[in-house]
C-alpha cells in the first residue's frame, strides 16, 4: 500500500513540473512574439549600419550600438572584451571580364575572396582551366595550369536536403582552392560562389592560403553562378576565351575590436555559466542580416525574455556577440582564452549562426549521455514545431570553449533559404521574416531557460 | 526453433523493403531536387498567365497551359472535366480615404472582399464604428449601428506559432462581418486584413451574404494592416472622422470553365483511385504563386517523378487541378459528384494548398486507426526534415470527396510566410523559394508512393 502511493506522488511531482515549463515556455514565447524586440534591433543593425566587415567603422558601430541596447536591458553586467582582429578590406574597384576575342568582352560578376590578394599591377588576364574539384589539380599538373587561371566550378549538391551538407561538399574549392593552384604556378584563381540558386551574386567568405610565402600567392574571387555557366558554356565554344579580373583588396595591421557581453548574475550556482550568443561582424557585400545579424540580436533577445518573463536564474547566463567569426575567430578564441584563465565554468553554450528562419531545432556537440538527457525535453518543445535534437555542430565562435564537460548547441533553422544569401549583396534585413527571427528566440530562450533550471548533471 | 526462425525471417524481409522504399524515396527526391519543373510551370502560370480569379480569361489561359503540361509527360489519360463556376469581377477603380476635417484627406488602401456588392453610385462615405467581433455588434445594437461603416480590427493572433490557427480565429470578420453588420443597418464593412506583417497590402478573399435579400447586402473591403492601425489610431483622436469608399466590383453570369486532370492507370488495382492536388483558380490581386499555383505544379510534378523514376503504380494515381476553390468550391464539389456517379472508388486524396514553403509534414483527416498506420511511415522521411504526421483538417478541395474509408491528407509546410501573401498582390513568383517547392513535391510524390504501394487496409 505505501509502495503505491509513493508512485502516485511521483506522477504528481512530474506532472507538476511538465505544467510548470509548459507555462514558462508559453510565456518565453507570447514575449517573443508579441512585443519582440529582436527585429527592431536587426533592423538598426542592417539598415543604420549595414555590413560589418572586422575592423570596420561598421563593426565598431555595432559593438556601440548593441552595447548601449544591452545597457538598457537591465542586466547585472554588460562590458566589451577587447580583442585584435584582422582587418582585410576589400578596396575598389573589382570587375571581370571574359574576351572570347580580341576586345569582344562580357563583363562577370565577381568579388574578392576574404583574405586574397589583390592582382597586382593592371590585372590578371589569361587562359582558364575549368576544373571540378582539388585533386583534380594533381591530374592535370603543372603542364596545364601554369600561366593559367583556375576556375573552380563544382556545385554544391542540390539533392541535399540540408543544404549546410551541400555546402561541407564544396566549400574547400573556396577555402584550399588558390593555395593549391599556387602549387601549379597558376596565376588566379575563380570560384563557383556557393549558392544553390542561379543568379547573378557573387558570394565572398573566407580563403586560407596556409603557410605559402607571400610572393607566391595567387588572388581569387568568387564569380556568381549565372556568370560561372556562362563562362563554362563560353569555354566549350572557345576554349581560348581569356579571363580577366582586377581584385584592389589588401590585409591591414590588425586593429583593436570587442566581444559585446552581458550577463544576468545567476542565484545559486553564480559560477555556472551558461552562454548564448552570435558574431557580430560579417562579410562587407550585404548588410550581414541572415549572417549572423540574426544570431546577435536573437541572443540579446534571450536576456531580454528572461528579464521580462521575470525569470530569475540559477546559473549565471551571458549573451556574447562575437567579433570575428567571419576571418579570424579571434573573438570566439579571445572569450574562451579568457574563461580558461579565469578559471570559469561554463556548463552550456548556444550559437545562433545558422540564419534568423524558422528553427527547426538544435544540434548537441556533446556527450551521448548528455545529448540523450536534452532530448528529455523535446516533447515540450513540440507544440513549437520543434522537432530536432541531433549531435552535430555546434557553432564556429562557442567551438573554443570546448572540453569533456560542457554541452554546445547550434541552433537548427531551416537550411533551404539560406546559401541565397550567404555572404551575398542580397543578405539583407527584407530577407529576414519578423516571426520566422522571433520564433528563433523563443525556442533558444526556452532551452536556455531548461537548462537554467535543471543542468544536465 | 521453428518459431525463431520465423520472427528472425520477418526481420529480413521488413528490413528489405526498408531499404526499397529508402531507395525508391531517394529517387523521388533526386527528381524532384535535380531537374524538377515545378518550378518552371509554376513561372509562367505566375509570369506569362498572373492571377486567375474564376471565370476570368487568365483562369482559361491557366487551363489550357496545365492540360498542355499533363498532355507532354505520357501520362495514360489527360482531360478537362466541365463545371460551371461564378463569375466575380473586381472591376476599377476601387478606392478609400479617410477625412478628418471636411477636405483632409488621407488614401487608405483597401481592396472589394470576393463576393462583395459594389458601392452603388457614388460610393459610400458615412462615420466609422470600430469593433472586435462580431458579438460587439449584438452589444451595441442598431442605435450605434445604423447608418455608419462598420470596421472589424480583431488582428490576426501573434502569438499563434501555427499561423493558421491565428487565420482561423479572425477570419469571421471578413466571412460574415457584412452579412451580420447588414442587419443593423450598417452602410458598409471594412476589414482589416488577414495579415500578421505590418504593411500596406489589403489581403482579399472570400466573404458571404448567407441568405440575405439583394437589397439589404452592405459592400465590403480588406484594408491593409497599417491602414487599419492608422485608421483606428484617427479615430481615437477624432472619432468624428468620416471614411468614404467606392468599391466596382460585380457578379456576373456563371461560366464554364474546368477541372484539369491528369492520370497514371494502376497496374494491378486500377479501379483504387488516389488523387493529388491543388486550385488552379487564385484571387486577382498577385499571381496566386503560394495560393494556390504552387499545389498545381506540385501535384503535377507528382506524376511527372513517377513517371520519371521508372514506378509502375498498382493503383490509379490522379493530378487534379480544381477550379474555382477561392469562391465557391465548384470544382472540389463538381469533382466529387462525377466520382460518385462513377462509382469510382477514391482510397486516397492529398492536397497542397497552404503554400509552397519547405513542408514540415502532413494532416490526416480520417479515423485514428489509419492515421497510426501511415504513421508507420513516418520514420522514412525523417531523413527529408518531415517531422509532422498529425491528425487535421486536409484541404478543401477534396474534401467533399470524405467518406468514412477515404484517407484525405493535406500538406502541411513551414506555415510563417503564408499570410504575408495570401490573397493580396505580393503573393507573387519571387516569394516562392525554389527548393522549398521541390521538397513539397517531393514529400507529396514519397506519400503518394507509400500509399500506392501498401495501401491502408
């Protein structure tokens, strides 16, 4: 008889609880929705700033201008940490061509890749190998591509139904492409932009050219879609076509910049920290809306739900608006340099890196264990649309913070959209839908808010 | 032993047709992600032919261009089934203004509810009396009634993650706030739009007089979101304000136009008839791309990858594009009516008409039992970012086709955007996203496929 109604009580304790962050998480989301504050912020962000390149007055203007929306916010804490970042910019003009004969001429749209360097002198101008991949460098040796310009055209895979695979699968082409055709003395370098849709943007983003001298570094630049079938097309006709591009891009000194932090102190377990943040910088073409304007603004809006909510959490909880994610990291790996000398404990980091569209759920870097006690939550997240808790990537920026004990998470929007505008001219505020951006906040205010209040432990 | 060795042989053979259908699926999804022609059709039913309110010339060019499309893929049997449809048109100009001192003047954009009576003469200008509901009228009677303009500002739901909840729960202003304002004397209704943007485009759509006397139906408009909030902003400052509107719409005559269908025969039981679809008819003000051209091509497309892929249906499997679902359902009604003088036997309906955004999965109208055993399924198109298989309403079209057997299924996706654009003119071809396009096909095609091959029974 007292073994069952001990059950009994169990099953009231755990209905209670459910009903407690059911009501919670309605509220996180009636706060969200109704009187968000997130869009308006981005709608600063993009349109009174715009692109937010490292080291830019843009970026400096951001790191004001969130900071001073933070400081409005009520927290217990809001500061910058300062932080050297790279300042690469991008300079004026550049401008393609292709010449399928003596001045008959077609212009391309390009842009300078991130971190190239600029074609010296007048231009480049040259032959073009089209080829598909990286290794395909090695078949055909330096014999065919010394001299030449390398046109890195494979698309990514529109039969992946998240397109972030597709990107995984043709993004080395961006990243290795020139430093590898360095090796073969080739003498430029054009890459497919990574973008599933035809049109006529040039998507910019990150190259790396490792550790090659400075001399025999090679510029390059993404040319859109549209324009990269077209010049293969033209290739196939008139194999001779030349190709000639401008890029008056350069690498500056580093230059002083900041992480934006705030911080809402927790009650019991104050050394508990939990992290919730974005990057706040961005490539220069667009205003860097989707990438990662989003991510900023939606965690400045977790604090601001919690807040309003009146929640009072356990553990110490930090927006952290990243500096630097886009060329350098240096933000991401300044804060966790930082958290490490200070000893500090983070239990938990979110990263909203992935477009403010509609969250379809998150991805745990963790342990199975740990991932396995988060999905304990899913039902409640289900009335929400809600539906994926999976292992996977977390976030580039909350990467450092890595160890054995802390779970990362990334939140999981929609991925169909978001290649469109990536690192593109048109990632801009109109492409940004008020619900789907609101409906991101919601969803990481409410996992914060259960991770808050019951750990993983 | 022996019974061992039977559940151990039950595993290979479920595990077998596992891996078909995964195969089959992924099939599917290739077709409709590669080389799909959803997205072309859809183009020119949106670009070259534009919105295609029943009866209308556009309505007939629309018919024509899908019979044309089904006609080119092989399909066993293409026709159009005759059903006489209501001719509303919406006639110009159509304006309104709002005068706060006698000569002041501010334009409000509105636009005539499908069904509306014009403003006869020179239009109608009278005082506003704002109300929420339709229970408010009943509270302030005729008194405050008579001889004024009625407007419904009840908003859309924000807080309503399923936008059409939020739709379901205003959408009785703009269905029966005339008829039921007409009955106290009101000179003419104006809605706020079913829209949860701030913006300034009335969103149209159907309204309905039930059975009132021709002389006593009051005319009827959507006005924008941000009209509404301004309108109702000058009336709480000036509640003398006087709004005047003119409205030229018409019901004419009813015309013939037609269903469109398209048919696989089934192999093995070609007398079980599944049927996929969407309205060919959209409201005139866009192009009708998210409402509804987005399930015609859809379900277009559904035959098309079939054939495509090589299956050999055992059932029939049918592409229906209803006329006329916007405003009067003529097509859904007349198509089932012709199925039941046929004797014809109906197993499953799907239809797609909540837009061509990323599908999230898919409603099930139709007993508990069958619902869990499509269940079953569900597993299959996880990898595809279909988490839904919920029990709800299915569509409308094929919803006179309901029996206590039939399974009717509706496509459910991503629901955020739809009513940005629903019934108003930027329900146009560049809001629909490609991808999320194909993905729906795709979703529709692997459902249709499973039902195809397993049945229900």
């Amino acid at each position: 008889m007292k073994k069952i109604t001990l059950v009994f009580l169990l099953i009231v304790v755990q209905t209670f609880a459910q009903t407690e962050d059911e009501k919670q998480i309605r509220q996180i989301y009636d706060a969200a929705l109704e009187n968000g504050e997130a869009y308006n912020w981005l709608n600063y962000l993009s349109n009174r700033i715009g692109g937010r390149l490292s080291g830019s007055v843009q970026a400096q203007q951001a790191v004001d201008y969130t900071k001073r929306q933070m400081d409005s916010l009520g927290l217990d804490r809001v500061w910058l940490q300062p932080v050297m970042v790279p300042k690469w910019v991008r300079g004026t003009p550049e401008f393609a061509y292709m010449e399928t004969n003596p001045g008959v001429t077609t212009n391309l749209p390009i842009c300078a890749l991130g971190g190239s360097v600029p074609t010296y002198g007048r231009g480049v101008k040259a032959n073009v190998i089209e080829v598909h991949s990286i290794d395909e460098l090695k078949t055909l040796g330096k014999e065919k591509i010394s001299g030449k310009i390398v046109f890195f055209n494979r698309p990514m895979d529109p039969a992946k139904v998240n397109t972030f695979e597709a990107y995984s699968g043709a993004v080395d082409q961006r990243g290795r492409g020139a430093a590898e055709a360095g090796k073969y003395e080739a003498l430029g370098v054009i890459v497919r932009s990574m973008n599933l849709r035809q049109d006529d943007y040039p998507h910019a983003g990150g190259m790396n050219y490792g550790d090659i001298p400075e001399a025999e570094k090679v510029p390059a630049a993404a040319i859109s879609t549209n324009g990269a079938d077209l010049l293969s097309a033209t290739l196939k006709l008139n194999p001779n076509t030349q190709f000639f591009f401008k890029l008056n891009c350069k690498q500056l000194e580093d230059v002083e910049s900041y992480n934006v932090i705030g911080e809402i102190k927790g009650s019991t377990n104050p050394d508990e920290i939990i992290v919730v943040g974005g990057h706040l910088d961005s490539w220069d073409l667009g205003d860097g809306s989707h990438d990662d304007g989003a991510g900023c603004v939606q965690s400045m809006e977790v604090l601001r739900i919690l807040k309003k909510t009146g929640y009072k959490p356990k553990r110490t909880i930090r927006a952290v608006l990243f500096m630097n994610e886009e060329n350098g990291l240096r933000g991401g790996r300044k804060y966790a340099e930082i958290a490490k000398d200070a000893n500090e404990n983070h239990v938990f980091a979110l990263e909203s890196d992935s477009g403010g569209f509609t969250p379809r759920g998150f991805s745990f870097d963790a342990s199975d264990e740990k991932i396995a006690r988060v999905q304990n939550w899913s039902k409640l997240f289900e009335p929400y649309y809600i539906h994926m808790f999976v292992k996977g990537f977390s976030g580039a920026d909350i990467s450092p913070l890595k160890n054995d004990k802390i779970v990362l998470a990334g939140l999981r929007p929609d991925s169909q959209r978001y290649f469109d505008h990536h690192h593109a001219e048109n990632d801009t505020f109109e492409h940004v839908n008020r619900r789907e951006l609101e409906l991101g906040a919601g969803a990481m205010t409410s996992l914060v808010y259960l991770f808050d209040k019951y750990g993983i432990e």
